[in-house]
C-alpha cells in the first residue's frame, strides 16, 4: 500500500509552486502533462515506505517551461501556467480538497500583491532544461517549508474601503524620560 506526501501549493498569475515534503526521497520521479496531471512516486525512510501521488490541477501547464528540484528534503517544483489566470484552488472540480495538501503560506501572494517570483533560496534550475532533466536527485541541505493552512476563505480577504488600524503610541505622560522602559498605550477609539 502507497502513502501520500505532504504537497504544499501556492500561485501567482502565471505559474503554480509545488513542494513535495518527503525528506530522504528515494527513486523520486515527477512527471506532469500537458493537460494538468501531475504525477510523483518514491520511497523514503527506512522501510523504504513507498510514496505516490497524481493530481488533476485546476488547468493546462506548459510542460517545457516548468522546472522541478529535487532536493534532500523536498521536491520543489515551478509549473508554468498554460494560459496566465488566478486559479482559486488547485485541483480541477468541486470536490474537497484532500487532507495532505496544504496551501504554502511562506510563498502565497494575493492577487493584489502580485509583485515577484517566490526566493528559491539558491536553488540552480539552470541545469535541469524542463521536465526531460528529472533523473537522479540533485543536491539541497535546507529546502524552504512553513506551517500550511487548508484553503482560504473569500471573508478573510481584507476590503479596500476599510480603514488602516492606528499604530499604538507612546504616552510620555505614563512613562518619564527612561528610554530603557518604554511602554505601549492602546490607541483611543
């Protein structure tokens, strides 16, 4: 019997950030198609438990821009979307999402914060020419991870017609000239 790995996902307009958490992957092999199926198999620890995985994501990928790292604690992989657009969710249909994917808070950005890649931390894509470079493990010690949290919800998006919070201000009345001791008020309503 197969076990899943633990995914973590985050996006931005044109690509989707996979990362496979399986420290010590053995015989680690990821494929993705075309039309969205992205498929992983390995083994690790020391039974030698036996990982799988496929997924249907939301939509296309273009298979000769992604690039895949596999690292000694993860896998991390950059899928370049087929056509640039805000999935939503990761997976195709309106099932649940299953318990071993995680969104990556660490590499999450909002639509509104589109700004830059996710930092890879170093990691060299350079040498991996698309998905045919998928041979062998290549070297990593750290691989970025995070705590991961199930979906989003649209009522926690913020709105842009509500007011910025007031910092908290210093009240020289409550706290004499000790630099050293500086202490907070809560601002007033």
């Amino acid at each position: 019997m197969s076990r899943h790995p633990e995914v973590k996902w985050a996006e931005r307009l044109d690509k989707v950030y996979l990362t496979i958490q399986l420290p010590d992957a053995k015989d680690a092999n990821v494929d993705v198609q075309p039309d969205g199926t992205f498929t992983f198999s390995g083994s690790a620890g020391s039974a030698n438990n036996k990982y799988e995985l496929e997924l249907t994501l939301h939509d296309k990928i273009n298979k000769e821009e992604s690039k895949i790292n596999k690292g000694m604690r993860s896998i991390f992989c950059v899928l370049v979307k087929e056509e640039p657009c805000w999935w939503k969710k990761l997976l195709r249909g309106d099932g649940k999402t299953p318990h071993y994917i995680k969104v990556d808070w660490d590499k999450w950005a909002d639509e509104d914060e589109e700004g830059g890649d996710v930092d890879v931390g170093g990691m060299d894509f350079s040498n991996l020419g698309g998905m045919e470079g998928m041979g062998g493990m290549g070297g990593m010690a750290n691989m970025m991870g995070g705590m991961g949290a199930e979906g989003m919800d649209d009522d926690l998006e913020g709105s842009e017609d509500e007011e910025e919070a007031e910092k908290p201000q210093l009240d020289e009345a409550e706290n004499p000239k000790d630099e050293g001791a500086k202490t907070q008020t809560a601002p007033s309503t």
